[in-house]
C-alpha cells in the first residue's frame, strides 16, 4: 500500500497546487518536433511527495482539444507497470498518447486514437526512479511484493473510495478503474497467457498441451527446464508479432 498512499498523496497535491494558479508555471507551450497549433494544452512537472526523501514524482497532462470542452471530460490517471516501465516512454509515446514519433527520431505527429481525445490524460511515473521520476536517498527501500498495475491501480482505487465515504463532496470524483495486462497471479496469468495464444491461433494445438503439462500454473519463479523449451517452442511458432497488437504489422530490423 506504500506505493498507491504516495501516488494518492501526488493526486491531492497536483489538484491543489492547480486550484491556486500554479499550473501557469508548468504549461508546455511545444514540444520538440511537435506539430503546429495541436489544438490542446499541455501540462508538465514534477510534484514533491516526501520531501525528507526528497522524492519527487514526474507528470504529464494532456487535456482533450478546447473543442471539445476538457472542462467537461474526465480525468483519467494512467500508470504502466513493469515493474519499472516508463507512463512517458512507453504509455504516452508507443500506447495511448497524443503523440508518435517518426522514424527521424526529431519530429512528431498526431495520433489519432489518442485518449486526450475523449478525456484529459495524466500521465505519472511511477515510483521514485522511474523515467524522470526521481529520489535524493539512495537507502530507500520498497515494500516487497509485485508492484504492477495490476496490484497498485487497485490498491490506490480502494484508497481514494474509503476516503471518499461519508463526504459530500469528495476532492477526487473517483468513477472507477481499469487495468490492461494487469499481474493478478501466476495461475491465472499462465492460463489466460496460454489460451490466448491458442485461441488466436498463434501456437499449435501440441504447443498449448505442451505448456499446459510442463509449466508449473502456481508459479513463475523458477520455470523447469521442460517449461522453458516449451514457452521457447511457442515464441518461435508466433514469429515477429507484435504481442500487444498482433493484427498489426512489425518493424523489420
């Protein structure tokens, strides 16, 4: 829970420092290579959330285009998983950002199924020492366990939801949550992971019996030997694919 208290903590204070003005201070007014007059606003920064650790959390804000009214939209708060994996890096610039980047490497261009177009985005990195997420201590130790989303998004959802009991009219309007890929355990992930593949007809039918007899569903920690040529036997019969878009195409090294 150490983790959902700090990032609750984040969202209370950037509503806060927002209501008083002090979101002039971090407006973006272009990126790089940014395409011209993109039609919303941009927000950056960083946001102390322990200030002895000097530990301070990167975010970016995307609201939806002034055409659309982000006044009315809602907030949506997305954090990647990992652990250790990058909301700028790989949420906003590859999943679901208003953003790509061309094959240059300089300039962008719209991306037409941003989230900012029906919501304003927030992007955090998260924890400390992730991306532009950064910590003054180097002792600080994590609460054990896996630190995915699958586990922190609803841990910081049941958080704000007890504090929002009995108040009339909550700081944090919270709707719900979702989780994509989301680390629930081990044998559900192997099982949901295995027949995903084959219902996709990306392995065999001998490839899925394979990894349903020799891999331990309980546990991913030390995979057998026998489970381990068996998930290699299946990653070579899908090829180049992209796992998170397999209708899509790759690019060729």
């Amino acid at each position: 829970m150490g983790e959902s208290r700090s990032i609750g903590f984040f969202f209370l204070l950037l509503i806060f420092s927002t209501c008083f003005g002090d979101q002039t201070l971090d407006k973006i007014t272009e990126l790089p290579g940014q395409p011209k007059n993109v039609g919303f606003n941009q927000y950056s920064g960083y946001v102390t959330v322990n200030q002895q650790a000097g530990r301070a959390l990167f975010y970016w804000l995307i609201e939806s285009p002034v055409s659309r009214k982000p006044e009315s939209r809602p907030l949506v708060l997305w954090l990647n998983g990992g652990p250790g994996c990058s909301s700028i890096a790989y949420g906003a610039a590859e999943e679901i950002g208003p953003f790509r980047i061309r094959p240059d490497g300089k300039t962008l261009y719209l991306n037409r199924y941003a989230w900012n177009n029906l919501a304003n985005v927030l992007f955090l990195e998260s924890p400390a020492g992730v991306g532009f997420s950064y910590t003054n201590t180097t002792s600080d130790l994590y609460t054990t366990g896996d630190k995915r989303t699958g586990h922190y998004v609803p841990q910081l959802s049941q958080l704000v939801y007890e504090r929002n009991k009995g108040v009339q009219n909550p700081v944090i309007n919270f709707k719900g949550f979702l989780v994509g890929n989301a680390v629930i355990d081990d044998y559900h992930d192997f099982i949901g992971t295995f027949e995903y593949w084959w219902t996709h007809v990306l392995i065999s039918n001998s490839s899925y019996r394979s990894l349903r007899v020799a891999c331990d569903l309980g546990s991913s920690t030390h995979p057998s030997l026998q489970c381990m040529n068996a998930l290699r036997a299946a990653q070579i019969e899908q090829g180049n694919i992209n796992p998170y878009s397999i209708f899509h195409s790759t690019l060729q090294r």
